[in-house]
C-alpha cells in the first residue's frame, strides 16, 4: 500500500508554499513555482482536483515534498 494518500489540488499547492515554493507566474492553470536550490516547478492542476498516490509520488520527486508535509 502507498504511503501517498489522495488530496485536493489545492491542499498539496499550500504544502508546498509550507515548504518555500513560491508562485513565479501563472498561465490560465498552469503556475510556474521556483525555490531556491531547487529547479523550478509546473503545478498544472485545478484547485478542486483529486491528485492520487502515484502523481503525488511524482510531484515529491521533483519538489521535496513527504506525505508527513500535508
């Protein structure tokens, strides 16, 4: 079983601001975030979208995120 639960859109987009991300700039719902030390990031979800245990693998990968962060 994955240790990744589902979350909204939303909720994994204000872990990540937690985390240091910041909004670089945003096209339509495409937000570009930047941190330091870190390449930047496209968050390409709605606010209202259910993101399941395997993007959320991905998205930890690129950005640092664990599941004790949300």
């Amino acid at each position: 079983m994955s240790q990744w639960p589902s979350v909204k859109a939303k909720r994994l987009l204000a872990a990540l601001v937690r985390l240091g991300w910041q909004i670089k700039r945003q096209s339509g719902s495409h937000k570009t975030l930047s941190r330091n030390g870190w390449p930047d990031f496209v968050f390409a979800f709605h606010d209202g979208d259910e993101i399941g245990p395997r993007m959320l693998a991905r998205v930890a990968k690129h950005t640092g995120l664990s599941p004790n962060d949300l």
